[in-house]
C-alpha cells in the first residue's frame, strides 16, 4: 500500500504538464489517478522507485517523459515526505484490520507514581 507514492505520480504528472503548457481535460486527469494507483500498487517499496513508475504514468497521459528532469533535483527529500505517508497509511491499515478483528487490545498506561508509592 503506497498511497503517498500514488499521489505524488499523480501531482507530479500534471505539474509537468502545465510546465510544458499542456492542458489536461478530465479524462485524461481520471487517467492519470488511475495509473499512477495501479503503478503505486504494482511497484517495488524500494527508494527511487515512484521516479521509475513515474514515467509509466507520463507516458499514459501523453506528457513528455523529459519532465521528469524538472523534478529529479528534488526527489530525493519528496522520496522522504512519500516514505512517511506511506509507512503512516500503512500503519494506520493495520490498526484498524487488528481492531475490526479483536486482535487490538487496550493500551496498559503505567502511572508514574506506582514507582515512587512507599507501602
């Protein structure tokens, strides 16, 4: 589940395409959350590889792939924002599938002063 690497292909294809002036009417924009969810289901959850699937999503809407040279320099701290939402949707999956389940129980909060109580 890479939802964060599913909405940057997504926001990333249709900034470069108005970086290269194109206009993107509504199919093609329903196209491109389409791939770019497709591709961020089939890719690999290795770094660098939302930039590879990337080019999957460009080629599908027609925007040119040499787009992908406006984005490149800043990949890598967008690589790190993309990591966090997806490590949290993940995260978050799972905590509701152990819920619905009854496999999450109640957290056991300790109080602070149990340790310092003289009996």
């Amino acid at each position: 589940n890479m939802d964060g690497t599913s909405l940057y292909q997504a926001v990333a294809a249709v900034f470069i395409a108005q970086a290269f002036g194109m206009h993107l009417d509504f199919a093609t924009q329903l196209g491109i959350i389409a791939t770019a969810t497709l591709a961020s289901i089939g890719s690999a959850a290795v770094p660098g590889a939302g930039m590879v699937m990337l080019v999957i999503v460009l080629a599908q809407a027609g925007i040119p792939e040499a787009g992908l040279a406006l984005i490149f320099a800043v990949d890598r701290p967008l690589d790190m924002c993309r990591t966090t939402v997806n490590v949290t949707g993940d995260a978050t999956v799972s905590m509701l599938v152990a819920k619905s389940v009854g496999k999450l129980g109640t957290p056991k909060v300790k109080d602070w002063d149990d340790n310092y109580s003289k009996k």
